[in-house]
C-alpha cells in the first residue's frame, strides 16, 4: 500500500504534474481530488524575512 501512495504523490508532484496534464495521462479531475485529500498545512508553516541583514 505504500508504494501505491507514493507512486500516486509522485504523479502529483508539482514538477511532473503539468507535463502529465499536458500529455493526457493526468487529468484535471485527478488533480482536484488529490489536492482535496491533502491536510492544509499552513499552520506549521515558517516565514522569514527576505531583507534581514542577518548573516
């Protein structure tokens, strides 16, 4: 089951997802449901600052 999933999160990687789009063997349906399914993970994100002098 575990290799299921991680074959099916590679199809969704966002390098390969438009080519696959692109060339028909992903669909737009496919790609909403998968998304969807995924935990919103905002809360856990980390913010810096882009013009933080900080070395």
């Amino acid at each position: 089951m575990r290799l299921s999933r991680a074959l099916q999160e590679k199809l969704m990687d966002v390098r390969l997802r438009d080519k696959l789009l692109a060339e028909g063997k992903l669909t737009k349906e496919e790609v909403k449901k998968f998304l969807d399914g995924t935990a919103d993970e905002a809360k856990n994100a980390t913010y810096t600052d882009e013009n933080s002098d900080e070395d």
